[in-house]
C-alpha cells in the first residue's frame, strides 16, 4: 500500500492504528481526526516528513517512526499533552538535529 484510503477515516474512533510495513511516503491531513488515537505505529515505510494535522493526536502516547526517511519532526508534536515515547532509529537524523529534538523534547522519550 503507497497510500491510505479515505474510508481509513471512518475508523477515526481506534485508540490503536498499525500502518507499519507499507511503502507510505506521506500521511494524509484527515490522520488528525483520529483525536482517541493513544499509539500510532509507522515504522518500515518511506516517510520524508509528518503533515501537521498530527499534532491534532491530543491523545497520542506513543509514536512509532523508525525505519523511515524522516531527517526532522513537526515541533508542534511536543504540545501532544499525553505523548510519551517516539521512535526515532534507522531514520536520517543528523546528530546534530537529534541533539536539538533532545532538547526540545524534554518530556519525551526519542529513541534514536
């Protein structure tokens, strides 16, 4: 699968969504309507970057991302109130970016 389905937004009550081994290369804005959502695994596909909307996961508390393209994170996500946990390996962070992500994501747990 290269990209999700509308209808994926009907299910927009899930607390659990898995989307991990498919070829994403982005996510779609109606992802921040799934405001139950409490983990979010996205981990082996081919995302560059993250659309904002995610930062709508008020209830978000765990965010796979590993084995992606990513090289940075929508700031906004740090103002998930409930987010505890991203991971971050295999991606294309510099040390540089995930010195400041480290800082910028005090409350949270990056695993690089």
């Amino acid at each position: 699968m290269v990209g999700l389905p509308e209808t994926l937004e009907q299910l927009n009550q899930r607390k659990v969504l898995l989307l991990h081994y498919n070829k994403l290369a982005t996510l779609p804005i109606f992802l921040g309507a799934f405001r139950q959502l409490e983990e979010l695994t996205l981990c082996f596909n081919h995302l560059t970057n993250l659309p904002a909307s995610i930062a709508q996961l008020n209830s978000l508390r765990v965010l796979h991302l590993h084995h992606n393209q990513l090289s940075q994170l929508p700031l906004e996500l740090n103002s998930l109130p409930q987010l505890e946990k991203i991971t971050l390996w295999g991606n294309a962070f510099s040390l540089k970016n995930q010195a400041l992500l480290s800082e910028v994501f005090d409350r949270v747990a990056l695993v690089f």
